[in-house]
C-alpha cells in the first residue's frame, strides 16, 4: 500500500538533486514533495576523497532509508547499505510502476475530466500496485473485474488494456529423450 512518506528500511528511488562536501540532497521520486539526505559516510564504505567520483546532480538511484522524521519532513538516506540485487529490483519495480501510470494516464486522456491521482488511489488501494493491476486486467480480466467491483470504468479500463498491450509470450524448446527395452519400442 502506498504510504505518504517512506519509513525506516525502505528502499527509495532517488534523484541527485545537490551535491555538498558533506554529502548528497536527492528528491524522493516515488513520494511527491519529500527530499532526502545522504552524508558522506553513506554513499561508499571506503574512504571518498571526492564525492562527485561517486554521485553526479541528475542521476537517479536507489537508497535505503536509515532515519526518517516525517513531521520534519527529514530522511537520512543510504547508498552504501543497498547491495547490487535490491538496486536492480528496486528500480526494476519503479519502472513498471511508471509503465503502468502512463498507461493509466493514457486510458484516462480518452475518458475526459477524470483526475488520475483519483484512479491511481482506487487501483492502489484494490490492487496495492499499479503494474499488478494493469497486468491482472490484461492476462486475466474476469479476475480483475471481480477485484475492481464497484469502479464503475473497470470494464472500459479492461478493454483499453487489452487493445493497448499484447500479453508476453513464451517459446519453450528442449531434447527430449525416450527409452525402452521392449521388443515393441519404437511402436510404444
């Protein structure tokens, strides 16, 4: 479920918004408004002579958050403490979210005066996850209908996804070896 601020153990997709001596002021990407703080000793466990050898304004990464104080709206953040395999997903994960909110957003250009902040709170709270949704709708409709009982666009969302994607498909090849000691073997 999507939250109004990230809690201490996320990991965060970030974007180098400053970059100081003393470390890296990032804006958080997945929660609108909200910035973090990486100091220098959480952006390599070695020693950094220069910081900008490690982090360049505009570049977009993945974080872990270490402190959060949302009332301050302050985040302490962590690149150091997310290894190469929590990155890959997490922004793996990130990207098919915003796939999934563009093709929202284009269902939506179609409809008219609909508020996409609107949809996306529906989907987010029936499905917990845009890209969950968009995918449920295309592979299996019947389901997604049942979950999205009672918004009323579901059905056009179904088939605005069904005409817009095309389902991914899998060729599967291998060997096959068969054996048999009867006398009848190549007629079994």
């Amino acid at each position: 479920m999507k939250k109004d601020y990230p809690e201490v153990g996320d990991l965060v997709v970030c974007t180098v918004k400053n970059i100081k001596d003393f470390g890296v002021i990032v804006t958080l990407d997945e929660y609108e408004g909200k910035e973090g703080f990486i100091h220098i000793s959480e952006i390599s466990s070695g020693w950094i002579k220069y910081i900008r050898d490690y982090v360049r304004e505009g570049q977009r990464i993945v974080c872990k958050v270490i402190d959060a104080n949302p009332s301050r709206n302050k985040f302490d953040l962590s690149i150091r403490r997310v290894n190469e395999h929590q990155k890959r997903e997490k922004l793996k994960e990130w990207k098919e979210e915003q796939r999934a909110l563009k093709i929202i957003e284009n269902f939506l250009q179609q409809k008219g005066n609909l508020k996409t902040d609107d949809v996306v709170n529906i989907l987010t709270d029936k499905f917990n996850s845009l890209n969950y949704a968009v995918e449920l709708a295309l592979l299996y409709p019947d389901q997604f209908l049942k979950e999205a009982k009672g918004w009323t666009l579901a059905k056009e969302f179904v088939e605005y996804v069904k005409s817009t994607l095309k389902p991914p498909e899998v060729k599967v090849s291998g060997i096959v070896t068969l054996q048999t000691d009867a006398e009848n073997g190549i007629e079994l």
